[in-house]
C-alpha cells in the first residue's frame, strides 16, 4: 500500500451447482491464498455461492435457506483479514429475490451491492428470478443487524490515500448506463465486476475491450472476475475470463477455461494524478453515495508489477516498428505545415554525425520529399572544430552525400580563437567558456547561412537534453523549428535504426549503424588519439535512467521515492541502487535548475504523451526550487 500501490485478485472459484455449503469452503480456500499473496482486494464471480446457473432452482427456499448459511462460512473465512472481498449471492428481501454482491472484510458483512441491469434476452433469462436493484441504499436486516443494501454505495479505505472501491455486477457493464460510470464521479477510484459471462465466439475481445475502455473512460482500475469451471454446461459454457484492468491497460487477464486466480498491483495514486491532470472529469456526485469507511494496516505491497525500463519504447518489435513510423510521420508533417506557412524553400541543419541531426535530417529529407521540394534544397553544414574526430566527420559527410543534400563545410576554429582573443579565453583553459563558444558559434554560422538561401534552422536537440539543460544556452538550444523536441533520446535510437532498416539503400544503411555505435558526444573538448574524448553519459548520467525518471516524475506524478522504488526493479542487476539514487538526484537538480532555457524553446511537434513545450504540456516557473523533491530522497 505504501505509495498508492494495492494487490488486487479476481479469483475464479471450481464450484458446484446449487451446493453453496462446498462453494463456501472452496471460496474459504480462495480467501486464504489470495490474502497469503498479499491481495487486500479480492473479488469472486456472480452467484458464485450457489452457482450462476441454477435456473429455477433459484427459486426453491432450501437452497435460499442454505446460501445464507454458507455465506455466514465465508464470513468467517474473512475472520482476521482486512482484507476487502467480495462474493456473489441470490438474497430474498421483502418478497423479491436479487442478485447481490455481499461485501465483507474482517469477519463482518459491510454492505450488499444488488444488481440494477437484469438481463433476459438471448440465452439470458434473469427476469425470471431476479428483481432489479435499488440505487439509493437502504437498511437490510442481517443477523440482527442493518445492513446497507443498494447500488450507490462505495468503500473509503484508510490505509491508501485516494482508494474507493464501487461495485456493479455483470451485464451493468454491458448497460448504456453503467452503475460504475456515477461510481467514478462520486470519487470510485476502483470497480469491481462479479460477473458470470459465458462464452461464445469472439466474445472474449469484446469483453476485454468493455473493460479496458470502462476503466480508461472513468479512469478508474477495473477488476472484473467471471464465472467459470464448475457451472453448468447444459446449454453454456463459462470460460472464467478474469481481467484486471488500470485507466485503459490490461495489468492481467486470465487464460480462459482454466480456473484460478490473476493478481495485479493497482497504483491508486497515479489514477489520482491523472484525474488532476485532466480537467475535463468533472467528478461530481450525481446521486448521493453513501461512503462506508474500511480500515486496513498500511503496508508495503510486495509488488509483481513490471516497469518497463524504457517507457518510451514498445517492446514488441511489430508495435515498436508502427511507434517510430508514426513518429517520423508526425515530426515530418509538422516541419512541411511551417514550410507551407512560411514559403520557405530551403533549409539549413548542422550535422555532426551523431543520433540527434541525423534524426533531424532524416526527418528533413521527408518533409521535403512530401513537399516535392528538391533535397538539393537542404543545406547539411559540417563545422569541425577542435573536439571533432574522423569518425564522426567523416559520417556526417557521407550522410549528407547519400541522402542527396547539399554538404557544406565550415571549419570554425579561426573564428572560435579570434572570439577567444577577443573576451580572454585561453584555448588552453577548457571549461564552460571554451565549450559553448563552440556551440554558440555553429548557431551564428547556422542562422547566417539560413539568411543566405532564405531557409530556416532545424534544431538537432531533443526532449532528454532539454529536461537535463544539456544544450547551450542560444547555442544548439536555439533554432526556426525543433523537430526532435517531443522525442526522447532512447527512443532517438529507435527511430534512426528503423529509418536504416527500411530504406532500403545498403550505403545508407552502413552509415547509419555506425552512427548508432558511436558514443553520445557535443565534441567540444580535443579527442585523445584522434577517438572522443568526452562521453555525456560519463557528465549527466545514463539516458536510459534520466528517460525512465522524466516518464514517471511528468506522466504519472510520482513522488521521488517512488520513482526510486520502480527504478530499482526496472533496472535490477544493470545498475546498484547507489547508482540509481545517484543520477536520481541530479536529475532533479538539473531538471528544475534548467527550466529556464525551456521556458523560450523554439517551436517542435509533441509526438508523445510527454513533452516539455512551454506554451503546452509543462508550465512551470523557471526559477521553482527543486528542495521538496530532493529533501525526499536524503531520507532513502
């Protein structure tokens, strides 16, 4: 539970048919392992006492009798359990039968959640025996005591900030107006579905596409448990399709006719986070739920839960291949709006012969060829300097040739020493001073040659040197259109090796995995026996983690020990967890002590569902103090 974590388990029970005293012990038995799991939120299938197809049995008052006698077993089977469980059962009231969910915890009986949606159409017949369920709760006497019984009902836990579990069973889901629809706007952060569906062709991916969109509308988890082993198989057969689902992702799902549980670890506080983020769910009470509190000892979920390390990159090979041509698409389509707006007929790019202005060329030389504006047009300016090495240079150069491009080379150290004579600067003292002279020179170059031809300067940097500040100020920082600015430097890789695996051109190829194998470099410092001399991640740390922290701090609002936290698991024996906390760290110093180069960055397409354009995804002052953040992790 600590850091909003909770494990959920929708567990699918082997029953028999109208004998609820066995189904009592089996769900016993279901109770035990999923709390011995670690589970503190554990929902059965529809009926699943007496079993989902009892038929007219339904009606007979012995097996109404004993159904209450088996649920007084499951009680007990919760005895010394905070866990939150819930378990479905036919219960007459007044002179009507309906089809409950009855919520327990510690031994007691919380509530009972009836079903609102009867269905009785195809080989559904529930109108035969079941009443539809009131909204508005009220008093159900049980054992002497009043039980609330009702739709609108919903379960505030203590132990989790945020946490509030509501309740709909089966076909509610399937209804145009979901019970879990008010839940949510009432602050529902979780629902839960006792259903018994059974299976037909195809009805499986239009069950899981009920839940995942449920849970991505109302931005809720969504832990739904079905019916399965143990029902009649006299006209149906139910496959015990368990799913737990999480604002619009499937976090598990079971395989379907074995019977069993799944497990999944809820992240309540990032659902709470993405509900502040979007101010468009208005949560509101649309009727008047009655809020039922339930303690639980908070504790630390041992989480099964996997952080992928990089967020940014799918990785399935056939997914991660349409993610980087959606991307080139999207760069590409948003430079050939500028130049359409603009008239532009030419543009302007340093190359370097590393990731990032190759990326941008690659981009460049697609927006041109959609424009049909001749790639001639396309001015690639090589500027070596004193850091530069043949490897690079010499990339850089066939790179620009392949592609049919205009090469241009600037060769800008006399103009670097005279600019040094003129301020002061020794060439033989190699600090800040003698690096971004360098950088701010290759802009002055760039924006030059743009006046020349009548271009614009396509900026080279992306969204991971932005968020670390590792660019220099009105230097490569600066530009007329940044098309990697939405593009993380993981995925930067991703996106040049898909361009060389596609292009079909076995020079272009070459050139382009030997720019992949070269270590990330500004080259601003001389190289030691002609190779680079100076590597960024040896300076501002791994990508990889610096990527991983920026998709969890903006994405999902984490605190910084929970990044921490799922750091250490998605990095597990790559890096020690000094390492981790290490770079942690200085990721948040750079990341707030740098928002003010961010706050005037050029214009550039978002690709992603992070970004860090000033006029959209990242508001933030420039001179915000980073010590809540930091103050944080001195405590690990």
């Amino acid at each position: 539970m600590k850091h909003g974590f909770i494990k959920a388990a929708a567990v699918t029970p082997k029953i028999k048919v109208a004998d609820p005293r066995y189904n009592a012990k089996e769900i016993g038995k279901e109770i035990e392992e999923a709390v011995r799991r670690g589970a503190r939120l554990i929902v059965f299938p529809e009926l699943c006492l007496t079993g989902y197809t009892c038929g007219d049995l339904f009606l007979q008052e012995i097996l109404l009798t004993q159904t209450m006698e088996a649920l007084g077993e499951v009680k007990t089977a919760t005895e010394d359990s905070d866990a939150l469980v819930f378990v479905g059962l036919p219960l007459v009231r007044g002179h009507k039968l309906y089809n409950v969910a009855a919520v327990l915890q510690d031994g007691e009986i919380l509530a009972f959640i009836p079903k609102r949606h009867i269905p009785s159409y195809a080989e559904f017949y529930e109108g035969r025996h079941f009443a539809p369920g009131n909204d508005r709760p009220e008093p159900f006497l049980y054992e002497d005591k009043e039980i609330p019984f009702g739709t609108d009902i919903l379960f505030q836990v203590d132990a989790v900030r945020g946490l509030t579990v509501g309740c709909e069973i089966c076909e509610d889901i399937w209804a145009p107006e979901s019970p879990a629809t008010a839940h949510a706007l009432a602050g529902a952060t979780v629902i839960v579905n006792l259903s018994a569906s059974n299976e037909t062709v195809g009805k499986d991916a239009y069950r899981e596409m009920l839940v995942k969109s449920a849970s991505a509308r109302q931005i809720a988890a969504y832990v739904y448990s079905s019916a399965g082993e143990g029902e009649s198989t006299q006209d149906l057969v139910f496959g015990g399709h368990n799913i737990i689902a999480e604002n619009g992702r499937i976090l598990a799902q079971a395989k379907r006719f074995e019977t069993g549980a799944v497990y999944a670890d809820l992240d309540i506080h990032r659902l709470a986070h993405e509900r502040r983020r979007m101010n468009t769910y208005q949560g509101e009470n649309l009727r008047e739920h009655k809020i039922l509190p339930v303690h639980m000892e908070e504790e630390e979920t041992l989480l099964e839960r996997r952080f992928p390390a990089r967020p940014f990159v799918p990785d399935q090979a056939r997914e991660r291949e349409m993610r980087c041509n959606e991307i080139l698409s999207i760069q590409s389509c948003g430079l050939k709006k500028r130049y359409e707006h603009t008239g532009c007929q030419s543009a302007v790019l340093g190359i370097s012969g590393g990731l990032d202005s190759t990326l941008a060329l690659l981009v460049t030389v697609r927006a041109f060829d959609m424009l049909g504006i001749s790639r001639d047009k396309i001015t690639s300016v090589t500027m070596p300097c004193f850091g530069t090495t043949d490897r690079t240079y010499d990339n850089a150069c066939k790179l620009a040739r392949l592609l049919g491009t205009t090469l241009r080379e600037v060769d800008i150290r006399e103009a670097v020493n005279v600019h040094f004579r003129d301020i002061g600067q020794s060439v033989d003292c190699h600090d800040v001073t003698y690096e971004n002279g360098q950088a701010r020179e290759r802009t002055q170059v760039l924006m030059d040659i743009a006046n020349q031809t009548g271009g614009l300067v396509i900026g080279t940097g992306d969204m991971s040197e932005l968020a670390l500040g590792w660019a220099t100020y009105n230097g490569d920082h600066m530009a007329m259109y940044g098309v990697n600015a939405g593009v993380p430097k993981t995925l930067v890789r991703h996106l040049v090796r898909y361009y060389a695996d596609t292009c079909g051109d076995e020079g272009l190829h070459t050139i382009l995995l030997d720019i992949l194998d070269t270590p990330v470099s500004p080259e601003l410092l001389p190289p030691v026996d002609g190779v680079i001399s100076q590597k960024t991640e040896d300076l501002v740390g791994p990508y990889e983690l610096h990527d991983f922290f920026l998709y969890y701090m903006l994405r999902c609002g984490f605190a910084p020990a929970k990044v921490y936290r799922v750091a250490r698991m998605a990095f597990a024996g790559i890096y020690d967890d000094s390492v981790i906390l290490k770079w942690l760290k200085i990721f948040y110093q750079r990341f707030f002590a740098q928002q003010f180069k961010r706050s005037c960055l050029p214009d550039g397409p978002k690709v992603g569902s992070v970004a860090l354009s000033p006029r959209g995804d990242l508001r933030m002052p420039s001179d915000a103090s980073a010590a809540v953040w930091l103050a944080q992790l001195e405590e690990l």
